[in-house]
C-alpha cells in the first residue's frame, strides 16, 4: 500500500476513498466570497494588509459601483 504526500506537506494519507459530499454545492459567488475572504485574513495576519484602509476602500468602490449603475437605469428608463 502506497502512502501519497497531501497537497500542503502536512503528512501522508492512506489509499484514496471514495469522498462522501456532506454539503451542498457552492455557488460562484460564494466561492470567490470565500476565497477572497481567506486572502484578506491572511495578508492581514502577515502585515502585508490594513484591514481598516481595505474595507474603507472596498466600501468607497462599491459605492461608486452602485451610483454609476442608478444613474445608467434612469438614462435607460430616459
């Protein structure tokens, strides 16, 4: 029986088995939430990032997101 080496060098695991799905399926949006979610956590942890500077930013960016598209319905509706 061959041991495998796991993807992030934590050890060895025994034969595959066959993976029991516990959850639903993510969705896109869900999956990128979360992912991104990580790499915010762990540059902070790492003080590559200001948490504080980012979220102020990501809230200024989605603002103008939402204004730019208000005001691309009423040309629309014009």
């Amino acid at each position: 029986m061959r041991k495998e080496k796991l993807p992030s060098g934590r050890g060895e695991q025994g034969p595959r088995r066959e993976r029991i799905t516990t959850g639903r399926e993510l969705t896109e949006i869900e999956e990128i939430s979360a992912r991104l979610s990580v790499l915010v956590n762990l540059l902070a942890e790492r003080g590559i990032l200001n948490v504080k500077e980012y979220e102020s930013m990501v809230a200024m960016r989605l603002h103008e997101i939402s204004k730019a598209t208000a005001f691309q319905e009423l040309d629309d509706e014009l």
